[in-house]
C-alpha cells in the first residue's frame, strides 16, 4: 500500500496529539515541598519505551520547590504505544527519593491517578 502525503501528516499528528496524564497525591501533612525531574518518565512493560514527561502542574521542576498544599499534582506526559498494556512511573535522579509507582495499568482514558 502506497501511503499519500497527507496520510502520513495525519498519521504523525494523530501520535503526537495523544498524551498520557497523572494526577499525583503525597501522602504528607501538608508541610513538604516537592519537584519534579524532566528525567521522569513512563516506561511501557515489555517495550522499554520511555515516554516522556511534557509538562507538570501544581509542582515545580527542579532545582525550584513547591510547598505540598494538598491539593496533588499533573503531570502530562506523551502518549503511550498502543500495544502498551502496563506501564511504570520513574523519576530517574542522581540521589535516593524519586517519585515512583510501579505496575500501573493501562485504561482506556489514559488519565491516572497514583498516591505516593
């Protein structure tokens, strides 16, 4: 099958268009400030694929800080495969207590919400 042009731009916009989100809530009283990495990401289980973290709000990116208020935090991230079934949460950093949830399933949505 020869493929048009135009399918082919319908094909890249349609992959980059989906996105992938996570609502986060810590488990604190309130009082600990925490950040986001740009090295988290979703690893797909099976692939290895890393998708990548586009976005976050309600939490800065490191090395700035943000106060817990209690009301959690987004993170958007780029799509998953459409293969993927699961898939793990990683913040990737150079010292211990990277945010982290493992063996998350996937749903029909891609809207996530995880408790650390």
């Amino acid at each position: 099958m020869i493929q048009t042009e135009e399918q082919i731009e319908v094909k890249t916009l349609e992959s980059e268009e989906r996105q992938t989100i996570v609502h986060c809530t810590c488990n604190s009283d309130g009082s600990e400030a925490y950040r986001i990495w740009p090295s988290t990401f979703l690893i797909e289980h099976g692939s290895d694929r890393h998708a990548k973290l586009l976005t976050a709000y309600n939490i800065s990116f490191a090395p700035q800080w943000t106060l817990n208020d209690g009301r959690g935090f987004t993170l958007i991230f780029e799509g998953l495969s459409k293969g993927c079934r699961s898939f793990d949460l990683m913040e990737i950093i150079p010292q211990e207590g990277g945010f982290e949830a493992l063996n998350i399933q996937r749903n029909n949505t891609d809207v996530y919400q995880v408790s650390f």
